[in-house]
C-alpha cells in the first residue's frame, strides 16, 4: 500500500499520467408513506417502507496530479 502512495508524490508528467477509477451501483428508493405526525412528549415514529425506484451505477475517473475529475451517472428505473 505503501508503494501504492508513494505514486501520489510524484511531480506531474504528462507522458505518464495516474489515473484513478471507481464505480458504485447505488439503489434508488423512495418513500410510500406520509411521516407520522410526533405529539409532545413522544418519540418521532416512521414507516421504513420504501419502493425501488432503479438502480444509479457512478463512475469516475480522476488524475489526482493534474487536479482534474471525471464523472458519468447512468440511472436504469424498474
């Protein structure tokens, strides 16, 4: 891991950049209930209840050295 950081040190060169890249699928939900109302002196009660709503998959792409990022958020609804 070390030797993984020590890249992050190095002077900027162009002919050979560091590019960094990730994804993350992320669920998209949303709620189907109204919140319950809290009455004095009780505790906030809520229904977790929730529907799909898709799937987001975030890509990115970053070269830390130059300061520059890139991303792209592909969503596909259910």
């Amino acid at each position: 891991m070390e030797s993984v950081l020590d890249v992050y040190e190095n002077h900027y060169d162009k002919r050979f950049p560091v590019i960094c890249m990730d994804e993350s699928p992320k669920q998209l939900i949303k709620q189907t209930r109204i919140r319950i109302a809290r009455k004095t002196g009780k505790d906030a009660r809520e229904d977790y209840e929730y529907a799909r709503n898709g799937v987001a998959n975030i890509f990115m792409a970053n070269e830390p050295l130059k300061g520059k990022r890139f991303v792209k958020i592909k969503s596909s609804n259910t």
